[in-house]
C-alpha cells in the first residue's frame, strides 16, 4: 500500500507545473519521486478524453502515477486529473482495467520480441538449462501455475523473478497451448520485461492476466 496524502494536502497549484525532463517524474496523489520508466503517464486527447499514456510517447504534458491500484483508485475518486489538466476530463469507467490490459499486452510484446531474437525459451527443462548455465537476467513464470512446481523451477536461485501472465497467455506468446516457464538472457530486454511486469501487478495484483 502507498502512503497516501488527506485530501487537500497536496496543493493544487503544484500538480500541472512538473517539468518532463530527467529520470524522475512525480506521482500527482503520493507526490513521491520515482523512475520515469516505473511510473504510469496519462496524457489529455484534444477531445477531453483521458488516455494511457503506456508508452510514455504521446504528446501533451504528462500526469504521472505511481503504478500501484490504491494510487490510480485514489486519482480516479479524488479528481487529480481534471485539476492537474486544468480542465475537464472524460474518465473511462474502467480505467484501472484498461490500465492492465494495456500493461498486459506490453509484457507479452516484448516476450515476443525476446522470443524472436532468441533471448528467451520456455519449458522446464530447456528453461532450467540455461538458469543452471548462469545465462538468465529473468524468470517469467505463468501467475496460475503450481506454486510448488515454480518453486522447484527456480531451486533457489536469487535470480528476479515475475509471476503475471497466465499460462494459456504465455502459451500464445511461444506457440503452445500452455508455459508455465520461461527465462530471459541477461540483458536490456530482461530488464525491459521485468519493469512491465512490475508495473501490472501493481495495478492488478488481485488479478491473473489473460492478455
């Protein structure tokens, strides 16, 4: 849980006038400093509509969350984009489930790409050959799977670790019908998928994603 400002507490006049330069943006409700790339952007469309920003690439000045379910809850219900933008602002009702979609989809992209390139294979015994080789920057094991059975995968390798895609959706991403294991070569890549990864579950922890 963040630790989150009374109402008011955080004034107004503060929100809009965060310069979009350098490696730290502020989260508009814990008004907390954290890493551009572990934050979530939202930008204004010129139609009102609020728009997540996953990429951090759209024009318009960015209003920047800590990726935590609390803090996008609290924006919602406290208005903090509206008084950030300055103006009136057309919320999605689903807002927080669009949010990790749209994460969800980043991380399966870029396993795809790291598939493609080579930097990653699955299953438990191709997967486990290159973790006791010492070639893994990252573990990507499905959220629904056997704990005990991810557990025995690992062998208690201090190796970074991420659990938030189902198995049928990790699957999609290696053409199989399920994966429940998969490694990541060291590398940017690696690094690339474990801050989506980070980022979605803090939006949904609750929640296995199908995407």
């Amino acid at each position: 849980m963040a630790t989150l400002p009374e109402p008011g507490t955080a004034p107004d006049d503060t929100l809009p006038g965060e310069p979009e330069h350098g490696p730290l943006r502020r989260c508009l409700v814990t008004r907390g400093q954290g890493r551009r790339e572990e934050m979530l952007r939202f930008v204004a469309a010129p139609d009102g509509e609020l728009i997540f920003d996953a990429s951090a690439t759209l024009p318009g000045r960015g209003m920047w969350l800590s990726a935590q379910a609390d803090v996008l809850d609290l924006a919602v219900r406290r208005g903090v984009f509206a008084r950030a933008a300055r103006t009136k602002l057309k919320l999605p009702e689903d807002l927080r489930a669009q949010v990790g979609t749209a994460l969800a989809r980043r991380v399966s992209d870029l396993l795809g790409l790291a598939r493609r390139s080579g930097a990653a294979i699955s299953g438990f015994e191709k997967a486990r050959e290159w973790l006791q080789a010492g070639k893994v920057g990252l573990i990507v094991q499905a959220a629904d799977g056997s704990a005990d059975e991810r557990a025995r995968f690992t062998g208690g390798r201090t190796v970074p670790c991420v659990a938030v895609l189902s198995a049928a959706a990790l699957g999609k991403v290696f053409g199989r019908e399920h994966t429940v294991h998969v490694v990541i070569a060291t590398g940017r890549l690696a690094q690339m998928i474990e801050i989506e990864a980070r980022r979605l579950l803090g939006v949904a922890k609750e929640s296995v994603s199908g995407q």
